[in-house]
C-alpha cells in the first residue's frame, strides 16, 4: 500500500463555514475537502476505543492495523502512517513510521516511534477485505470524480464502503444519541426513549418548516401532543430490534451550530440493511434525538 498517497498536511481548527443572516437561521454552506478531513479527525479520536480493542484482540478476518498520527517539527507538521501500532497499559502509543516525511525531519522511515495518542488523527484496520476506519482516506476519496476516484481505488486495493462506526453510546455525540435510543428500544424502556428526546425542540422545528405560530403555549400544546403520540405508539406497536446489528454513520449534515442530519446504515445478520437520515440537536443536556428526515 502506498501510504505516500494517503496523508496530508490538513489545519485541524477551521470553522466550518456559515452566513449569517439577521433575524434569519444561519446559512450553512456545503463541506470542503479541509471540513472533511476536520470531522474524519475528530471522528478518528472519538472511535479511538475500538481500534485499541480490536488491536489487543482482533476479531475473525481482521488485519493490517495502522494508526496517522501528527508530528510536529517547528513550523512543519505532517500526519504519518505508523505500522504495527500497540498501547502500553497507560496508553501510550509506539509505532514504526510508514512512509517517507516531507518536511519533518524529527522522524525518518522505518523508525520505531513513541508517541502522544493526543496526536492520532486517524486509524484503519482492514477486515476481509474492507476497510474499517480510515476516515480521513475517505475524506480525501470523498471529493474524487471519475478517472480520479477509479484510480484511487485501485492504487488502494481494499474495498471502501460505509465500513463500520463504533461510537461511544452517550449523549456526547449526535451518533452517540442515537445508540442510546436504539439501546432503548431493544430494552423496551419507553422511559428511557423518551430522555432520548427532546419533544419541545422538535415542535419548534416542526412549526418553523410548517410557518405555523410560535407562540409559546402552541409549541408547550405541540410538543406534549408530540411525546403522547410517542408513548402510544410503543405502547400499540412491536419496537424495533438493533440487537446484534453492525452500524455505520457515514455522513453528518450540518443545518445549523446545534441542528445536524445523520445518515445512520444499520447491518442486519441476514444481510439485508437500512439507511436512514435522522435529525439531532444539541441541547443543554446534551445531543437529543429528533424524528427522521423524509
């Protein structure tokens, strides 16, 4: 593998990019290579955990675990492919340096390294074939067209479909959220469906995309109609399983600072899948849940 091919020097702390409009919902523009590779960072360090996991005991099929990882040599910083990566029990990372620097010259290739994990801006294994991981080579494939992303495909040789997410079930994240609803669900705990939720923040978006009033009681009269309907609903209905499923949230779209679609693929054991676009919104206790997209 080529791995010369698959880094880049990327800032880590541009905005993504928004107008704004006086008394009107910020405007916020499609992502740019640099806003992929940010959030293939970020998503990177958040599903760090699994890749530890499976690297200290590798699951069936998997193999060819490598880790990116930022060095920083004065006003120079490349993100470097290590290969044979392992943890020590405080955490702390050592690797062999898998391709050539550029302008680093603190490293040189094939050198055995140990590094700050504060610096891993990405990881990848490979599992029968497919590649897990690897966020910002996805983020990178993303923007080819064409002979570009024929080409890269085959300099690559391993599949790139939506892979595999293991994000952490909590309400730290958009993602997270929606584990935790779905835990939920397989727990048939309507309770705790409902602390997924934020009824009141889904009236108010409901009554936006409709024009409809915004006066304070009618959003309190929405959103309780709204968490009733929600409580019947399981109450007369079988709640659907995700019990032993895979998942995959390949993209996130960003409506406003709070407001994000997530595209969520769920893996079923017999093979079939189901891709949807669910609504989030950060809230003060943390991201919340809302109704799927249409």
């Amino acid at each position: 593998m080529q791995f010369s091919k698959l880094f880049g020097n990327k800032k880590e702390d541009k905005p993504i990019p928004k107008t704004q409009r006086d008394g009107e919902p910020d405007v916020y523009h499609p992502p740019t290579e640099d806003d992929r590779i940010i959030w293939g960072i970020e998503k990177a360090r958040l599903t760090l955990h699994y890749f530890e996991e499976c690297l200290k005991q590798p699951k069936e099929g998997q193999d060819f675990f490598s880790i990116k990882v930022k060095i920083v040599d004065g006003k120079y910083a490349e993100h470097i492919w290590l290969t044979e990566p392992n943890f020590d029990e405080e955490g702390n990372l050592y690797g062999v340096v898998g391709n050539e620097p550029l302008n680093v010259k603190t490293v040189k290739l094939n050198q055995n390294i140990g590094i700050d994990r504060a610096l891993v801006t990405d990881w990848m294994l490979v599992q029968e074939g497919r590649l897990i991981g690897g966020y910002t080579i996805r983020a990178i494939r993303e923007g080819l067209t064409a002979e570009d992303l024929k080409r890269f495909d085959e300099d690559f040789g391993i599949i790139i479909d939506d892979g595999e997410d293991y994000f952490s079930a909590d309400f730290t994240t958009p993602e997270g959220a929606i584990l935790c609803i779905e835990n939920a669900y397989d727990e048939k705990n309507i309770p705790k469906i409902l602390a997924c939720k934020d009824f009141h923040i889904e009236a108010q978006l409901m009554a936006q995309k409709k024009r409809g009033f915004y006066h304070p009681e009618t959003i309190h009269e929405l959103s309780r109609v709204l968490e009733l309907s929600c409580i019947k609903y399981f109450n007369d209905n079988v709640f659907p399983s995700f019990t032993g499923v895979i998942r995959a949230f390949p993209k996130r779209e960003q409506v406003s600072s709070k407001h994000v679609i997530i595209t969520e693929v769920v893996y079923y054991s017999d093979g079939s899948e189901c891709r949807q676009r669910i609504n989030t919104y950060h809230t003060e206790n943390g991201w919340r849940v809302l109704h799927p997209e249409d």
